[in-house]
C-alpha cells in the first residue's frame, strides 16, 4: 500500500514538473500549503517550506480580488463542492501582478473537504489582449445594438463561452452570460449539433483563415422556444498557429428562415423585376445540379441570351484570373448559406465584363441545402467608375507629393497625418515616419503655440484659417529653430458636406522675414551712422532737396538749429543762392553722378553771422529699388582751418629756405611724393651745377656709379615708409671730379594730423672719417679671425650638447618604460590583491610615467631644434601641411574636425622643423575645442611689407617682404595678455585634467620660427578662437 502510495507521489512530482502551471496541493486538515516549481518560475518567489500556510497564496492576491476568490473557495468548500475555478490578479517577486487562471479540485472524507489540489496558469498576456481589444469593442457596441447583433467569444484557454445579453437570449437563457462550450453546445438542436461542432473544428485550424459564418437551432434553454440563428465570427492565431481568440456576433434568423417559403413563392415576381432592372436570375436544384435562369443571367454572362446552357459552359466564361475568387467564395457560402463575389466574365464576343453574383441556400425543415439561387449584376460601369475614382486619388497624391508648395492633410478629430508630401516633411523638419501620428504626436514642439487649437477649430467650424508670416519653433536640424511661414488650414468635406480633414498648405518665408528686419536695422544702422558721423552729414530729398536726418555736425556748420528739418535746401539756406551749390545738386539729382570737391569756398550765416568757410564736401545720390535716384547724401568736413593754416605754412616755408641757404652742408627739400623742390647754394658752389642744369638732370648724375642703386633703393624706402633717410654715398665734386663720401640724412615734417608734408635734407662731407674708419676696418679683421675660432668652439659645444641630449633622453626613457612595464604587470596581475587603492596609486603612476615620457620626448625635439645646423633648401608649404594632415587624421576624425586650407607657398627652410611647427599649430586648435561645436580651422596665405609689420614685433631676421601664414580657429581662445607666456617652456593656460599637453609645443613652434628668420604671434579672446601668425623672410 506504501509503495503504491510513494509511486503516485512520484507521478504527482513528475506531472507538476511537466507543466509550466504552479501546481498546490492544500492541506484543509493540517491548513498548510505544498507549491510545485511553476511557483518560482511564474511568479520569481521562493518556493515556501511544505509545513507554510495558505498566506504562501492568499497574501499575493490583489487586495481588490481577496474577498471574493476567498468567499468563492469557502463557498465551495462549506457546502460540499468539488471543484472551483476563478481568474484574478497575482503579485509576482519583483512587485508586479499577473493575471492568473486557478482551479482546484476538493477531496472529500466521510463528506468533509480535507483537501484541496489546484493549478494556476499565467493569463497575463490573454488579458492584455483582451484589453487592448476592450476599447474598439465598446466602439462596437452600439453598432451591434442598432443592428441587433449579440456578440460573443470563445476563449480557447479556459474552453469558456462569453456571451452578451443578447447573444443569451438566442439560446433562451435567462441569466447565464458565462458557460463551458461543451454545456453552450447543448442548447444547440440536436440535428445542427455535428454540424456546427465541425464547422467550429474547422474555423480554429490556421488554414481555413479563421473564417466562421453558420446558421443554426437553438431549442430554448429555459423558455424552450424553438430559433435560427445565425452565427459569424473570426478565429485570432499567434505566428506559430495556436488559437488565442474566437469571436464573432450572432443575431436571430428566425424570421428570415420563414420568410424563405414566402420568397419562393415571389420568386417568380423578383424574376421579373430583376429582368426589368438588368440584373439576370438563376437557380440551381442541388439534387440534380439542374440550373433554371433568366435570360438576362445568360446575355450577363457570356454576351448572348439563350436558353438550354449547362452550367459548366457558364462557368467556363470566368476569367481564369478570378477563377480562385468564385471558389472561395463557394467554400464560404456552404458554410455561411450565402454566396457574395465580383468576378470578370469573358463574353463570346471577348469583351470582359464585371459581374457581382449574389445567392442564398435553401434549407428543408431538416436543415439541408436543396436549392441554391442568387442573382447576377453587371457592375463593368461602376467598375470603370471606381477605377477612374483610384486614378483620380492617384492623381490628387502625386499632385500633392509633387507640388513645390508644402501640403499636407490631416484626418479626423485627432488630426491624424494621413498625406504629407517632401516640401512639409523638410518643412517640419521631419521624415516619412510621421505619417500615421496625430499632429500633435508628430510635432509635440509646437504644442503651446496655438496651431493645434486652429486646426481644431477649422475642422470643427469648417472656416478656412489664414496665417501670414507667422513665427513657429520648430525642431529641425537637431535643435528648435525659429521660422516664418505663410499658411492656410483649409478643410475637406464630403460629399455629404461632413468635415473629414484638414489640408494644410504652407510657405516658409523666413529669409524675406529675415530680408525685412535686416533691411530695417540697416535702415536704422543707416540713421545712426549719420547721427554719429564724426562728418558732417544729411539727406537731401526728392527734386526740392527736402532736409531730412542732418547730424548735430552738420546742423552745427549751418548755424540755424533743427528748423532746418523738412524743409527745401534752398528755403533753409537762403545765402547759398547765388553759389553753386544748388545747381551742383540739381545735376546730380539729374544725372546720379556723385560730385566731390576740396576746400570749397562757401559762404554760411552761422548763428546770424556771416563768414566765409571752407569745405571738402560729396554729393552722393542714393537710388530706390528700381535704380532711380530719390536722395541725395551730403558729406562735409570743415578744412576752414587747414586752409588758413596752409597759407600760413607757405609764409612759413620762405623763411625756412632762407634759413637752409644760411647753414654749411649742402641742403635740399621735397615733396612728400619724392619731387625735390629746392637746393640751397652750398649745392651749386659743391657740384657747379645751376638750378636749371640740377632739375634736368637730377642729383643722380653727379652720385658715383657704385653707390647709386643702393642710395635709390634706400630713399624709395624712406619716402614709402616715412622713416628717416640715412645713407654714405659719394658726390663728385665740380671743381676738380674727385668722388668724396658724404652723409646724407633727411627728416619728414609731419603737420597736426601726423600727415608728412615736406622732406629736408643734407649731405655732409664725411670724406675723413671714412679714411678713418678704413684703418679700423683693418684693426676689425684681425679681430674677425679670433672670433672665428670661437664660433668653431661654440659649433663644437652645440654638437657635445645634441650627444649629451641623446643620452639624457635615453638614460630618462629607459627607467620610465620599466616603471610603465612593471605597472602594467601590476595592473593585469596582481590587481585583485592591490585593492582599490592600490589600483588607484598604480593608474596615477602610469599617467604620471606618461606625461613624463611625453615631456621629455617634446624636451629633446626643443633641443634638437635649438641646437641644429641649418641647412635650409626650398620647402613647399602645402607638402608640409598635407603630411600633417595625415598624421592627424585620427585626431581630425574624432573631432569631426574642419580643416580649410589655402594655396600656400614654397619657403626656404627646413622641412622637419616646418613640420613640426604646424602639427603642433594644428594639434592645438583641434585639442582646445569648444564643447559645443566641431573645431573649424582655416590656414590663410598673404605676404606683407616689412613696413606693414605691427610695430612691436620682433623679427629675426629684416627682409623688405615676409611670408604670413595664419591658423585660425573657433576654440576656446585664452586672454590676450597671456600672449607672450604661452610660447615660454613649461607655460601652461589650462589644468591636464582639462587638456593633455607638456607645454613645450608653442615654444618649440617659436624656437622652428625663430630659425627660419621670422617671428610668431598669438591672438585670441576668450570664447572667441585664436589666431596663430607666422612670418617668414621672403
């Protein structure tokens, strides 16, 4: 007895294991609780000791669902039952509940329930469905009343039937909404009860689509009234196959089934009306497959009425494409009792028709089909129709999708984006997956900006909405942007009148808006350049010279305060009648040819004195858009005060030369231009030379051969850029030809404004300190020699320091990549028993082993650059830059960096050196990015004057023309007074935990620039980028 015991025992443990139910088995006698492994594994708890109590179940009920799965076991259990079963929601380990399926089963002894073994199956995902499916339902259910329809499901887990009211009251129940199907079946009339068991068989295999349509008896379950009934549902599989839903509606038939003698008896009258209407009639006795029609069913069909066609020739005239259609549509029909399709029938003649067939089965009292009989339609017009109506929408879609205005159409009350062409998806900033979202959805920037409510209320009043230059913040381009558009929301209806969408047709004119305030503001600009001129200015309008916007500096040289605003030039002016002036802006106002004169004479009554003045003035004529001149600008500045000054400059002047022909050297002036304009007599007793002689043949006549073309070049210089004129050449002295050496100096008098307006020179005969110094020069080369021998020792010196450079770099490396050797070591060995700490110490003396490699290898290439002879050979600067590029492509990369990149050209230099410049240039720029956006970096070419460079630059190297190379990027810049100390060693602007780096790579760029003769500058703002110049020696 044990052993058969311990053996059902084993089976039980078995059985729970092969199902993914949690199984129990309730203790009533001992109220304890034995759970299966399902338990854990549905629901993540711990499987509970076997002596736990029922709270292992009841204290994960929903607290919504305890009382009544409680008073529904104890319910069962008082009075004797033997089974229960029941759906609520469990809660799972992770604090979520599941929706369960639970039965149990009751053992009875001596009639008292001792225990209790049940299962629970996780219905969670059933439920969802059913929820999901719970809305469109409800949308469903005042259909299904005004059309008298009871709904029904069949839930294939639970092998329940749920029913409404009145899908109930077909069966003649009074109360029961919820049933098994098994005990559902029996109030079937037992001659139908194998049809519909199959026809329910065949609707739940994949295969068959799902499709349900029957027609049966139901006998009446508690009013015993016997009824047809007509039920039609879908079956719902999951993708491997299993039914999870079987629903449908079902409605009484009764009335039409006994309708179905009196339609026999009308038959013939239909015929004939059909007849009448077009349409062709046919039935077909199922017994002998003998068909009866009309001869419109023939002339329908094939073309040609006439009698005594067999049914297979009629068949015969379906097109074979359609062919399929008609028998699936056969399948149904012997399932449903009626037949609906719409086939091409190919007439004798070859013409192809659309013929829509209707028919119905015919029952006997026993429920068989005798009859089949239907109806034939020819639908080709309403076809052809519909075809021209799909072409039509294409037509309407492409013209939308085509259109190069933005349209779109949103549908229904939610404003759904059913049509979008590319114009508004590129408007709204949005792609093709949109489409199908509410507006709202789909743009959920523009809520708060009144759009949404617009439209609702175009589609709910059905008044069209303009909008002009309207601002909307859109998301486009990865951020919100702000934008103007000219817009309509206009909306469609049907042909009933009903409202169904919007369309919404959209024009971005952001750029005109941006065009209207820029032109406003350069309006504006214009008023304030005039109020702020230090020039006197006004505005001069329309042919009667209209004074408009004259600043307080003109207002001030007329002397007549604002009422000169608005009126004529001639009225707020009266003392210039008589002048040119206004004849000189009449023709300008003619011809739009802008005048300017200097030092005009004009004579002005100024504060009601009047006074003479002079002025350099323009007449500028302004034009409208269409290019005719309607202002006219007037700009002058009073030079009433040079003028005077110049005249008294000039008296100056004749006693200045009488001053010259006073003093011994020989003395000269000229013009600011280079044009001498006076020697003093000392010139003419030096050379023999008269005036006359001088002016023809100018003082290079009498210049030795040797010393005139470096005497030329040096005074081009001087005059180009206002320094002094300093040169030793020889003049040939008339008296005897003999060549004697002369110091020539010149100085520029400036005026007030730092203006030159007259050079005055001399030459002083030098001849003997000349004789002097070559005597020195002699002393000087003695001299020279003992240098050399130095130079040779310092060349020697430099070459011990580049060796000592070397081993120093290698004597540092080497204890440095043993230390980084042994900390890798350390890190991938001995990690776990270094701790936290440990690893922490060990990371820092790795970073720090780093930095240290890294500084020294930037030390050493400072050396080497510091201490390298110079063999300079022609070096193209694009090659050098490209190369760098390369090396840097990662960097570029990683940065999304833009690099431009200007012709450059080729120097003299050393390549390596010039590469190491602008990587570290562009290195830099790349690395001292800003955050917020990828760097841009261009490098620009110029060449400049020696006299063009800043003043306070320190040049290597003079030449007369410099290269200037500039790196210019959008970085994070740095304070310009920190200019100098970047291109020091070790300088450092910014922490290593911000930016890697040894400091030394600005001042290697300096050390390469100050090799190559040049210099280097930096220039930034903080924010606002750096510009990085260098200048080399032409």
């Amino acid at each position: 007895m044990n052993t058969d015991l311990g053996t059902a025992n084993e089976l039980f443990e078995l059985l729970t294991k092969a199902t993914r139910d949690a199984v129990w088995n309730w203790n009533l006698e001992s109220d304890t609780v034995w759970w299966s492994d399902g338990y854990a594994i549905l629901f993540g708890h711990e499987i509970p000791p076997a002596e736990t109590g029922p709270e292992s179940w009841f204290d994960y009920v929903h607290p919504d669902d305890k009382d009544r799965i409680l008073d529904g076991i104890y319910q069962i259990i008082d009075h004797g039952g033997t089974n229960w079963s029941d759906e609520y929601r469990f809660r799972r380990a992770d604090g979520t509940y599941a929706y369960v399926f639970d039965r149990g089963y009751i053992t009875l002894r001596d009639g008292k329930a001792v225990r209790m073994v049940g299962s629970m199956q996780d219905i969670t995902e059933r439920v969802n469905l059913q929820k999901a499916r719970s809305e469109s339902e409800d949308r469903l259910r005042m259909a299904l009343d005004s059309a008298q329809l009871g709904t029904w499901d069949f839930d294939p887990f639970s092998n329940l039937v749920y029913w409404d009211d009145r899908c109930r009251m077909l069966f003649g129940l009074t109360q029961i909404n919820q049933l098994p199907y098994d005990q559902a079946i029996r109030y079937v009339h037992p001659d139908d009860q194998a049809r519909v068991l199959e026809t329910v068989r065949q609707a739940l295999k994949p295969e068959s689509g799902g499709q349900y349509d029957t027609t049966f008896r139901t006998i009446g379950g508690d009013d015993g009234k016997l009824r047809w009934v007509r039920f039609i549902g879908q079956a719902y599989f999951t993708e491997t196959g299993q039914v999870y839903r079987f629903s449908g509606v079902a409605h009484d038939s009764t009335a039409e089934i006994l309708e179905r003698e009196k339609t026999v008896r009308f038959e013939h009258q239909a015929r004939l009306a059909l007849e009448g209407s077009g349409s062709g009639s046919f039935s077909i006795n199922l017994e002998t497959d003998e068909i009866i029609y009309s001869p419109s069913f023939a002339r329908i069909l094939t073309g040609e009425e006439g009698f005594g066609i067999t049914r297979d020739v009629f068949i015969s005239h379906v097109d074979a494409r359609d062919r399929p259609i008609r028998e699936r549509a056969y399948r149904v029909a012997l399932q449903t009792g009626n037949l609906n399709y719409e086939a091409r029938f190919i007439w004798t003649n070859q013409e192809v028709h659309w013929v829509k067939v209707l028919g119905q089965y015919l029952y006997n009292s026993d429920g068989k089909p005798v009859s089949f009989s239907g109806i034939t339609i020819d639908v080709t017009q309403q076809k052809e129709k519909d075809i021209l109506l799909l072409k039509a929408e294409e037509r309407f879609r492409n013209m939308i999708a085509q259109a190069p205005v933005a349209i779109g159409i949103l549908s229904g009350e939610k404003l759904v984006i059913e049509t979008a062409n590319q114009s508004i998806l590129e408007l709204w900033g949005k792609g093709p997956s949109i489409l199908g979202l509410p507006i709202a959805e789909a743009l959920p920037e523009i809520e708060g900006q009144g759009f949404i409510e617009l439209l609702q209320t175009v589609y709910t009043t059905g008044v069209p909405h303009y909008g002009f230059e309207t601002l909307a913040r859109l998301h486009r381009n990865g951020q919100l942007e702000d934008g103007y558009f000219n817009y309509v929301y206009a909306p469609i209806r049907e042909s009933s009148d009903r409202i169904t969408d919007v369309m919404v047709l959209a024009t971005e004119v952001t750029a005109q808006i941006k065009a209207k305030l820029d032109l406003k503001e350069s309006e504006q600009r214009f008023r304030n350049l005039i109020e702020e001129a230090p020039a006197a200015m006004s505005l001069f309008i329309g042919p009667d010279m209209v004074v408009e916007l004259p600043n307080e500096a003109m207002i001030k040289f007329w002397g007549k305060g604002d009422s000169v605003i608005g009126k004529p030039l001639r009225l707020a002016l009266p003392e210039l009648e008589g002048q040119p002036f206004l004849q000189i802006l009449d023709e300008v106002y003619a011809t739009g040819i802008e005048y300017a004169s200097q030092e005009a004479e004009a004579k002005l009554v100024v504060d009601g004195i009047p006074g003479i003045y002079y002025f350099n003035f323009t007449y500028k004529p302004l034009r409208n858009a269409a290019g005719d001149v309607y202002a006219i600008l007037n700009v002058a500045i009073d030079v009433t005060e040079q003028v005077l000054a110049r005249w008294e400059v000039e008296a100056s002047e004749m006693r200045f030369r009488t001053l010259l022909e006073a003093i011994s050297p020989m003395t000269w002036t000229n013009t600011p231009e280079g044009e001498f304009n006076f020697y003093n007599q000392q010139w003419y007793n030096y050379t023999g030379l008269d005036y006359k002689r001088t002016k023809a043949w100018g003082w290079q006549a009498i210049l030795h051969p040797d010393d005139l073309a470096y005497t030329q070049e040096k005074y081009l210089e001087a005059l180009k850029t206002g320094t002094a004129f300093v040169v030793e050449n020889r003049y040939r002295r008339g008296s005897d030809g003999m060549y004697r050496w002369h110091l020539n100096r010149a100085l520029p008098i400036h005026d007030e404004t730092g203006t030159i307006t007259l050079w005055v020179g001399t030459a002083t005969d030098i001849h003997e300190q000349k004789r002097i110094a070559a005597e020195l020069e002699r002393q000087v080369q003695a001299r020279t020699q003992e240098l050399e021998g130095t130079n040779q020792d310092l060349l020697r010196s430099n070459e011990n320091l580049m060796r000592f450079a070397y081993v120093a770099s290698h004597d540092l490396q080497e204890p440095l990549r043993k230390i980084q050797s042994f900390g890798s070591l350390l890190q991938s060995q001995y990690a776990d028993g270094l701790g936290e700490n440990g690893v922490d110490l060990i990371n820092r003396m790795q970073s720090s082993a780093g930095r240290m490699s890294e500084l020294i290898k930037d030390l050493l290439a400072y050396s080497r650059i510091s201490t390298r002879q110079q063999a300079f050979d022609a070096v193209s600067l694009a090659e050098i830059v490209s190369k760098v590029l390369e090396t840097l492509e990662l960097q570029i990369y990683q940065s999304h960096a833009h690099i431009e990149v200007n012709e450059l050209p080729t120097v003299s230099g050393d390549g390596s050196q010039l590469g190491q410049l602008f990587q570290n240039l562009l290195s830099n720029a790349i690395k001292f990015s800003r955050s917020d956006s990828a760097p841009q970096i261009r490098i620009q070419y110029d060449q400049v004057a020696a006299s063009d460079l800043p003043k306070n630059l320190r040049i290597a190297r003079q030449a007369s023309r410099y290269h200037l190379v500039q790196v210019i990027d959008n970085g994070i810049g740095f304070d310009e007074k920190y200019a100098d100390r970047i291109f020091e060693v070790f300088q450092r602007l910014h922490g290593k935990s911000a930016y890697s780096g040894t400091g030394v790579g600005l001042a290697i760029c300096q050390k390469v620039v100050e090799n190559h003769g040049g210099a280097i500058t930096a220039h930034s703002q903080p924010g606002q980028g750096s510009t990085f110049r260098v200048y080399l020696p032409v």
